[in-house]
C-alpha cells in the first residue's frame, strides 16, 4: 500500500464530507476517532475509511502518533476534517511519493476560511505545514497542542495547490476551539514549570493584534483581517490567563 490519509476526529463538522471526497487518490483512510456524537462515523463509513475508537483524549500529539500506528501506507498524508484536498495538490502528492528519497518531507500551502472569506494575509498565506512523510521515518512529536511533524534531519519541499481551511465557519465554535487550545497550551507549559502572570496576559495580547494586524498587514484582509486580529488577541490573553490560574492553584 502506498499511501494512507490519516485523520483524528471527534465531531468533525459540516466540511466533513468534502474532506473525505478530496481524499480519493489515497489508497486508504484511516480514522482514529475519540467520541463522536454525531454523524461524523457515518459519514466515514460511507467513504471507506478504516476506524478505529480511543477511550481518551491524551492531547493532539499523542493522538496523532496513535493514529500513525493503525495506518498502512509506505506514506502518510496527514489531514483535518475541516480541510479539503485541491486536484492541483492532489496531483503534487501523487507525484512526489513516486520519487522522492529518503528523508524527505513534503509541507502544504494551506488557505484558511474566516467567516466567508479566504485569507491571504495577516500571517495565514501561505501557512505552511509538514503533512507528507514516509510512516516509517517520521512522526508526531508529544505536544498537547500545536503538535509538528517530528522531523530534524529531513529536507523540506513544498507542495503544488492549496489545502483548503475552513477553519472558521461558526462563531460560537470557533472561539470554543480557541478557549480549549489555550487551555491545553496552559496544561502543556504548567507541566514544564513555566509561569505567567495577568500583565503578562495583556502585553501578549496587545502584542499579538499589533503582531497580526500591523506586521503581518491584516489590514490587506479589510475587516475579515481585523476581526482575525482581535481574535488573535483573545487566545494570546487566554492563554497566559489560564496558565496564571493553574499556577495560583
């Protein structure tokens, strides 16, 4: 086998479906799912996939490397359920597991959705990810969140196409997701012994939509890239709130 599309789900979401279709160039697609509600198995099942249920929730990195070791492919292709696959990338994936060397890595180009617009600037275009390496060179590293491609000693190349983002669609879901992110950034710093206090909260914060609005010129994005700013501002400051509250505990 030589490519699999492997993926972590709970609740996937309406871009579900889409995800699954754009995967149809893979020769497998492995699920790891940890308490779905929803039709988000159903849906799986309609499209193939390979599923497997997982009791807990150790955080991002750990999951994925759980899910690595269901997977069968010579490659994996590493996916969200709120991204979908362009035939342009499509194409450049098929293309690259047929000739690369060893210890080579691919990284996508993704273009993220923000509430009816796709965003080209403001630090998001082009959000270049590792999602493309052989199963058994590389992996997940342990992080709880915003976990990376373990890859210290490969070469990086950049795919054709764009992965598509949706990663914001629904308001009350999108900062649901931005609050659970920031507490696992705070558990995942509270282990290291790393502490913060409430000024350093809103220094980070203020930093964060000068950072995205400013520096990185969302300001080219119009209100959509304003919006993203103060957004980004939030997590920055719940995030360094949440670790001052743990601390305190």
């Amino acid at each position: 086998m030589k490519l699999s599309a492997v993926l972590i789900t709970k609740n996937a979401g309406p871009e579900f479906a889409k995800c699954l279709e754009s995967l149809a160039f893979a020769d497998e697609i492995v699920i790891l799912d940890s308490g779905s509600t929803d039709d988000t198995l159903s849906v799986a099942e309609r499209f193939g996939a390979r599923i497997f249920q997982s009791d807990d929730w150790p955080g991002f990195g750990p999951q994925r490397q759980r899910a690595q070791s269901h997977a069968q492919g010579e490659w994996l292709f590493w996916i969200d359920t709120d991204e979908v696959v362009t035939p342009e990338l499509a194409s450049s994936i098929q293309r690259a597991i047929e000739q690369a060397p060893a210890k080579k890595v691919f990284q996508v180009k993704r273009l993220s959705w923000f509430f009816g617009r796709f965003i080209r600037h403001s630090g998001w275009y082009p959000d270049k990810v590792v999602r493309l390496y052989r199963r058994e060179e590389y992996g997940y590293d342990n992080a709880l969140v915003h976990e990376k491609v373990h890859c210290p000693d490969a070469s990086v190349e950049t795919l054709d196409g764009d992965l598509l983002h949706y990663t914001a669609t629904n308001f009350p879901d999108y900062m649901a997701k931005s609050v659970r992110y920031a507490e696992d950034w705070a558990e995942g710093r509270a282990r290291r012994g790393k502490k913060a206090s409430l000024f350093s909260a809103c220094t980070h914060s203020l930093g964060a939509f000068v950072r995205k609005y400013l520096l990185q010129r969302g300001f080219l994005d119009g209100r959509h890239g304003f919006l993203l700013a103060v957004t980004t501002a939030i997590y920055a400051f719940n995030k360094y709130a949440a670790l001052w509250i743990k601390t305190r505990r």
